[in-house]
C-alpha cells in the first residue's frame, strides 16, 4: 500500500490574529508559523500566496489590484525557502530559513524596517535581522524574535509599542527593552507581546481598555508583566486585547469586551479571565473584535462580534460565549485557525484553507466579493501548511513538498 502526505497535515496555529504567537511565530506550525496583521493573507514554507486588499502593495505581488483568489507573493527577490509570514496593518512580513526577514506595502512610518519610507509593492529585506526565529505584526510595524531569546521592532512607536522606553518611529529594528528568554512574540494594532519560556507574558504599548492586562490602563513604554498567567504556551492578540492559552488547555483573555471579545459574557477586564467552556483547546487566534480557538478534536469555536458573519456559525449574532463554526461546511478535522478583521480562516489537516466573514475585497479569496457566515474554500489552495489573516486580505504559506512511503 502506497500514500502521499502533504506536510500541511501535520501544520498547527497556535496564534493568529491582529497577530499571533507560538514558540517560533506569531502563528504557527511545529515547523513553521504564521502571524496575521491588518489588510491581507498570506501562505509559506517554500512560496506564499496572498488575496484580498492590495492598494498599498499588500500582496506583495508588483501591483496594486485586489484580487479575490490567491496570487503568489513575488519570489524574484529574495522570497524563496520561507518559513514564516505575518500581516501587517499595511503590508507583509516573510522569514526566510536562513533567517532573514522581508517586507512589502506601505511605508510611510518604516513598516517595512529597511531604513526608508519608501512603499514597495514587492518584497524588501528588513535591515540588520539575521537568525531570526519568529516575526509578527502589528498596526504600523514589524516584530521579530532572534534565536537568542531577544526581540526586535520597528516602525510606529507613537504610543511606545517599539517597547524601547521612547515613543520615536524607527525606521530599522531596534531592541525591545528587558526582554530575554523570550520563545513567542504577538502584536496589537498599538501594543506587543512576548511570552518567555518560563510561561509568563510581557506587553508594552498602549493600554487603553486594559490590552497590556496588568490592571492598569496606563500605556507603557517598556514592557510589563501579565500578571497571574503560569504555564502559558501560545499567545494571540486582538484590536483591543489578549489571549494565552495555557498547556492545560484552557484560554484566557483579557481588555476590552466590548462585543463579547472575552467570550465570558461580562465586560471590559484589566486583567486576565478564563474564558469559560473552553476545554481540550490545542491552537488560538484572534480577529478584530473575534476570538478563536481549535480543540484537538478538530473543532472550531469562535465569541464576540458577528455581525458580518465573523463567528462562522451560519447567523450574524454576536455572542459573548464561545459557540462551535459550523462543521458541516468542510471544517471538520482543521489543524490550524488565524483571525482576520472581519472573518476568520482554518486549515484541514488536507491542505485546504476555509474562510469565513467579511468579503467585500475578497479577502475571503473564494472569487467572490459576497460575504459567508459559513466557511467556504479558499480557491486553488490544496497544499497549505499555515494560515494568517489580516484587516482586509488572508495568507497561507503552501508547500511543494511530498512525502512518499511504501
């Protein structure tokens, strides 16, 4: 008896959203991982593909036409052995396996960390990142974790979310202040976050509804503990909060609730909440106003905002308590989620990709412009191996490689 496996099977997010974080990337596989941001999708470990808005460049491709079905990010140069993508406010991120980090789309605030503000519509290499083991993304920069536990930043830092205790833009990395040990980053619109491998959580920048989840709603320049989270494994974030998913299996979550965003049906909180019902829980990510989480059993579940469809569930309810994305659509055995602005995207253990929301630029990469408030195939992705979603357009990193046994 003969078989073929994509190595996509085996692909688990574990963060995603705004932006994402798992103990090598903002969302992401055992092998490779993924982080969503602001207009776009995208896909990776050998090519990436990106869909939806591109009126900055965000799909990296040399043109600014959107495009509602996926279209390959431009590989002339330089964006080949990838191993990680990220979503940006404005534009993408790519690590590369030799450690190097690229950027494309807007850059009028150093988005893309080359030491310009010059917008490019095709991959540029991030400045001065070498052994570079995760990236993320967030509102007006980058994020990336070096392999010797320290994390770097650039861009907007107009409220501190450089975390380099000032509030100046840069256009190149510079070092995120204190932090060490660090095994996964994720991003905010305004705010950045880190988990360390001693199982706690840092974040620094705005903290408006309580986002840095320390109590307070002071806005730090430098980054703060979490307080109370132990044992945390993955980390996602979301347009006013976050969530950490702890090796119990449970999901916590904290800032604002505005929408039902903790899944615990109270309000706004300064600090983290468990968010009740989830057990069993093995991935997480965020959306905009959305939360997700994947159970081992393969199930997707979803709170908060769902007035264009975002939770998945057939209805455009907002529910402030966790309720299953319907299965009966194809999402049945998913190993992978990530959150976008106004949807939410999964991965089957066979390289497909499944979306589901907000479609009014094809972000939900179906060729179409019409809205789903159930999943729906993302058109001609068959050998994904990560997912991200961002503001207006979703990513998927897809591999050509095949393993063959006897």
């Amino acid at each position: 008896m003969s078989g073929r496996r994509r190595l996509g099977m085996w692909a688990v997010v574990l963060a995603a959203g705004g932006v994402v974080a798992l103990p090598a990337a903002a969302t992401a596989a055992p092998a490779w991982e993924t982080a969503s941001g602001s207009q776009h999708t995208l896909a990776d470990p050998d090519t990436a593909q990106a869909w939806g808005f591109n009126g900055g460049g965000q799909l990296g491709n040399g043109t600014i036409a959107n495009s509602s079905i996926p279209v390959p990010v431009t590989g002339a140069t330089g964006l080949t052995g990838l191993r990680a993508i990220a979503a940006g406010g404005g534009g993408g991120y790519a690590l590369r396996r030799d450690g190097t980090v690229w950027a494309w789309g807007l850059n009028n605030v150093g988005q893309l960390g080359n030491g310009t503000t010059t917008d490019s519509v095709v991959p540029v290499r991030v400045a001065g990142l070498t052994h570079v083991r995760a990236i993320a993304a967030g509102g007006g920069g980058g994020y990336a974790l070096r392999r010797d536990g320290t994390v770097w930043a650039w861009g907007l830092n107009g409220v501190g979310q450089l975390g380099n205790n000032t509030t100046t833009d840069s256009v190149v990395p510079v070092r995120v202040t204190g932090l060490t040990d660090v095994r996964a980053i994720a991003a905010g619109s305004f705010s950045g976050y880190a988990l360390r491998r001693d199982g706690t959580v840092w974040a620094w920048g705005l903290n408006g509804d309580g986002r840095l989840g320390n109590g307070t709603t002071t806005t730090s320049l430098l980054p703060v503990l979490v307080p109370g989270l132990t044992d945390v494994r993955a980390i996602a974030v979301g347009d006013g909060g976050g969530y950490a998913l702890r090796w119990d299996g449970t999901v916590w979550a904290w800032g604002r609730n505005n929408v039902g965003q903790l899944g615990n049906g109270t309000t706004t909180s300064l600090v983290p909440v468990p968010v009740p019902g989830l057990t069993d829980v093995r991935a997480i990510a965020a959306g905009a106003s959305s939360g997700y989480a994947l159970r081992w059993d393969g199930t997707v579940w979803a709170w908060g905002r769902n007035n264009v469809g975002q939770l998945g569930n057939g209805t455009t309810t907002t529910s402030l308590v966790p309720v299953p994305v319907s299965g009966t659509t194809g999402l049945i055995g998913a190993t992978a989620i990530a959150g976008g602005g106004g949807g939410g995207y999964a991965l089957r253990w066979d390289g497909t990709v499944w979306a589901w929301g907000l479609n009014n630029v094809g972000q939900l990469g179906n060729g179409t412009t019409t809205d789903s408030v159930v999943p729906v195939p993302v058109s001609g992705i068959t050998s994904a191996t990560a997912i991200a979603g961002g503001t207006l357009a979703g990513y998927a990193i897809v591999s050509d490689w095949d393993w063959d046994w006897e």
